[in-house]
C-alpha cells in the first residue's frame, strides 16, 4: 500500500497552524509529514523556530492523528541535538519516527545507524545515485535493511529538478532490497517561502508546473511507495484532489484528464462510468479500450484524427462499433470512426503507463 503526506515548517508557521494543517491532511487520509531541522545551515530564508518542545508538540499532535514525521538533518545536526551514529535516544524523547539523512554520512555510518536500539527508521538521500549504490550493500551486510528507506530530495530552485528516469532507476535498485521509495510533488498555490525566485519544490523538474494529481499519479506508477508534498501550504483543492487520486490508485486505476467533444451526453456518462484496460496485445499506434464496445453511434466527426484525440467506433464499424480508442500518432480520417474529444495537454504524459502495463485507467 501506498501513502500520501504533506511537509510542515515551524520557521513559517505557528504550531497551532501547522497543527491546523495535520488536522486537514489526516482528515483526507494522509500518513506522511516531512520537517528540516537544517534551515538554517542551509540558509533558507525564515525565522527560526528552534523550539524543542514545539517540535516535540508538534511531532506528538502528528502522532496522535496517526501521520509519521520525517526529520530531515545532517551529520553536523545529529551532534549538536546530543546524538552520535551509535546513540539516538534524543530523537526518540522527540517522538521521531523517521531521521531523514541529508548530508556527511559514511557508507558505514548508515548502516550503523539502521541498527539503532530506539527502533527509529534511517531514511537516506535517495537522490545521492553513488552514495546510494555504494550504501545499499553496506547496509545489507552490516546495518539492518528493516530500518531503511530512502526518499528524492525537492529542489526550490527552478531547473535543478531530476531526471525522471534516473530517479525511478535509483528507486527500483533501493527496492530490490526490500526497502520503500519516496519521492515530493510540488503545489501549484502553496507560497514559495523556501525560494520566493522559483515555483514549487518537486523531486523530478518536470513535474514543477504540472498540476499535482499528474504528477503524483505518475510517481506511483512507477513504483514509489510514498509521496510528499515539498511545498508546505498546499490548497485545500490540490489537497482533496491528491487524496482522491491516490484512493482511485489504491482501487486500481488511473484517472486520464480529457475533454469530450459536442456528443451525446448519454455517450460521455457511459465512458465516465467505465473502467478501461489497455488491450494485452496492443497496438502501437492507439490505445484500444474494448470495455464501450455495443455502445451504438451514429457518424459524425469522421474527421483526421490528430495525435491524443479520442476517438469511438460508430455503426459503420460493425463488430468494433462503440471501441474507444485514444490515438499515439496522426491517423487519416475513417468514416467508422468519431472523434469524440481530447487528452489534455498535461496528462498525455500518462498514456505510456497504461498502453503496455496493466494499469487500468478511467477517462475524467
């Protein structure tokens, strides 16, 4: 199973609003809370709240609302709290549940780590390719794998985002070992008090200005466990709107965003309502969903049929009359075959996941 989480940040909220904000989150389902206690060694701007029993309020309030905390620090932080690789008992007064390391840990410190007595899980650098590869092992000869994951880094500053390939590369090796795979989306209306120069904080580059269900539904289909918001203040919409597509994953599905055409209405109730699964022995120039077939239309629109146009088989087309097909290249008009609307410009980057996978997909 899969889980959704948000990120929160006392250097720009009060404790009664972030509080505010766990109370929303956990509302709609989410599991997950990302923190830094590295703000100021990396000069992000804000005040700092350096409280430690804000953070343990806030941590414990988290808790009770069943959200883990990840707690991003670094080597040099570890040590200033009054922890050592071999000691964390000061996080675990904390209620921590997850140290996120962000820097200046060895190979074998990791894996030390991992064996800490406080039952508290290392989440390591997962966007550090060669520092990851060089640990995985380690890890698994020396450190204790059942206390180990690792998550993306987000990136405030336009353009330095992953590759997404790369990075679901990296992943699938981290999870070849047992371990689970987080990544960060970015909002489209949150502040931007972490770089106000830039827009959103994602994992992969992008993913910055796509609208957030896109994204998310494209980290879970290759594979992440987990999935963040970077930002801290999300809309109440991007947060209705990613609990929605993480449940319609969970169910076994994607959601492909569209626009139908001038048709029956009864036609678009009838596709909305049904599930669609790409055919075993695709094509390579449609999508095939053979789940509409019998649905009986007249001719109209046998116009050309533009790449990402949605199509539907109409009378003229005898035992495929009602097949939807969404189109992978310009095809020349038929006059069996409607066009009955259009992917939108954002999701096409979606159609790859459940042309040749089992991933079943619903048209909104």
């Amino acid at each position: 199973m899969s889980t959704i989480g948000i990120s929160l940040y006392l250097d720009y909220y009060s404790i009664d609003e972030c509080k505010r904000m766990i109370d929303r989150a956990a509302s709609l389902g989410y599991r997950e809370c990302f923190t830094s206690f590295n703000f100021e060694e990396y000069l992000f701007p804000g005040k700092r709240n350096d409280s430690l029993e804000d953070r343990k309020e806030l941590i414990a309030y988290a808790n009770r609302k069943g959200i883990r905390f990840h707690v991003d620090i670094t080597r040099n932080l570890l040590y200033k709290m009054g922890g050592s690789i071999d000691d964390l008992s000061c996080f675990k007064e904390l209620g921590i549940p997850v140290i996120r390391l962000d820097g200046g840990f060895s190979a074998e410190e990791t894996a030390q780590l991992t064996r800490n007595k406080e039952g508290i899980l290392i989440e390591d650098n997962l966007s550090n390719y060669v520092l990851m590869r060089m640990t995985l092992p380690v890890v698994k000869e020396k450190g204790n794998l059942d206390q180990y994951l690792g998550c993306l880094n987000f990136y405030p500053r336009s353009d330095t985002g992953l590759d997404l390939e790369e990075a679901v590369e990296m992943a699938k090796e981290l999870q070849s070992y047992g371990c689970k795979a987080g990544a960060f989306i970015s909002s489209l209306y949150s502040p931007t008090e972490m770089n106000d120069t830039s827009r959103g904080t994602p994992s992969i580059e992008a993913h910055r200005l796509l609208p957030a269900q896109i994204q998310l539904s494209e980290l879970l289909c290759n594979g992440f466990d987990y999935v963040l918001f970077g930002d801290s203040n999300p809309s109440e919409e991007e947060l209705k709107t990613i609990a929605h597509t993480h449940k319609c994953f969970e169910e076994g599905y994607v959601e492909i965003p569209c626009y139908f055409d001038d048709i029956d209405p009864a036609v678009i109730r009838k596709i909305k309502g049904l599930t669609f699964l790409s055919r075993i022995d695709h094509s390579e120039k449609v999508i095939r969903g053979t789940e509409s077939r019998r649905t009986l239309i007249e001719p109209y629109h046998t116009i050309e049929r533009n790449r990402f146009c949605i199509t539907m088989d109409n009378t003229l087309s005898n035992q495929y009359a009602g097949e939807l097909q969404i189109c992978l290249e310009d095809l020349p008009a038929q006059k069996y075959v409607n066009v009955i609307g259009q992917i939108r410009p954002y999701a096409t980057r979606l159609l790859k996941y459940i042309h040749k996978n089992p991933i079943k997909f619903k048209l909104v």
